[in-house]
C-alpha cells in the first residue's frame, strides 16, 4: 500500500499526539512529522524571519541536509494557508504543550499542588470526563423533497373557487370606488420662509465666521 505524501500527513495529523501518529505511520514519516510540527511552531513564532534563517535553524536542531531543510521550507510553507483556517487547533496543541511543559516542571520542584492544578486543567480543557461524542450520520440524513406549487391546500387554506374572475371582480369593484381621487403633479411649496423663520444677523455672521 502507498505511503501518504508527507503534505497529506501533516494536513491530517500535524497536532496528533505521537501515541495515535504510531498506529498510523511509519516511523521515518512520524520522525518528519513531529520535525515539521517544531518548525511550523517555530515559523509561527517568527514571522519575520527569512528563508535562511528557517533552514539555519532547522539544520541546528534536528541535524539534516541542507537539501531536506528546504524540503522541509516548502512543506511548510504550503501549510500555513491550509492551517490557517485550524488556528483553533494550534492554539489547542500550543496550550496542551503548556500545561504539559507546567506540570514537568512542578513534578521535578516536587510541587503537588501546582501538578494538581495543571492536571486539572489539561483534563477539564480536553473533556477527558466527557464521552466521545458520537459523529453525525450525515450519509444517513435524507434531503426534504420541496416542489414548488400555487396549491393553496398544501398550507391548509381551502382552494376559492374560480380564484382570477373574482379577483378581478375586486379590482374593478374597488377601482369605481376610488374613481374620485385625482392625480396631481408636484409642486414648489409657496412659503415665505424669511418671513417664517427669520434668521438674526448676528447669527448669519456667526455662521460666516463659524
């Protein structure tokens, strides 16, 4: 069976903890996918840098080629419009590294009651008392039908017999009762309005100087 390209791999499982990629993958793919995750977090947190700078450091910290390093450049960089969309869940991978990072540290100062704490958290922020939640049988939802009709009846309203003579009954019955009004054209209001609203003068020099 083919292996998943390595742009699939990480587009699926960049933030998949280790003990789930082990199930899945070979150990070569899950060793690149986990050098990818450090150096996706890495460019994340350093927006400005340059390509050079992205493959000095990746050389640095996991020892590989140069020609792999810009290999690893190219994959990554045809992530991030990708996972722009899961920031979510890098912001979730992010706080879980945390609180992991938070607990270690606690454990090794022999500090309990700042380990109950990050325990606590890492648990209530990943539902870890919740039952998996089922997924939504989408295949099984059937489409509603809809047919477009003039049937009144569909809504419960009784079907008017010969409906378009009596609506033209009504147009006619109500047009001879409104046979008395008459259309005008507009026109200028003829109102003195200097006269109505006087303006003082000290208030037009007011305005000029305003």
């Amino acid at each position: 069976m083919p292996r998943p390209a390595i742009l699939q791999v990480c587009q699926q499982d960049l933030f998949t903890n280790e003990a789930q990629l082990q199930q899945r993958y070979s150990p070569d793919q899950i060793e690149r996918l986990i050098r990818l995750r450090d150096m996706y977090t890495w460019f994340i947190s350093n927006p400005d840098s340059k390509d050079r700078q992205f493959i000095e450091t990746v050389i640095s910290r996991h020892k590989v080629s140069k020609p792999m390093a810009y290999s690893d450049l190219a994959v990554i960089k045809a992530l991030l419009p990708v996972l722009s969309s899961a920031s979510r869940d890098f912001h979730r991978f992010r706080y879980n590294e945390m609180i992991l990072e938070t607990y270690q540290m606690a454990k090794a100062r022999k500090d309990t009651k700042t380990m109950e704490k990050a325990a606590s958290s890492y648990a209530k922020y990943n539902r870890v008392d919740v039952e998996d939640e089922q997924a939504v049988p989408y295949d099984d939802i059937v489409i509603q039908p809809f047919t477009a009709t003039s049937d009144p009846r569909v809504l419960g309203i009784p079907v008017i017999p010969n409906i378009k003579v009596k609506i033209q009954q009504m147009i006619t019955k109500y047009r001879r009762e409104c046979m008395d009004i008459e259309d005008v054209d507009y026109e200028e209001a003829d109102l003195e309005e200097k006269e109505l609203f006087p303006i003082e003068e000290d208030e037009i020099k007011e305005e000029s100087h305003g």
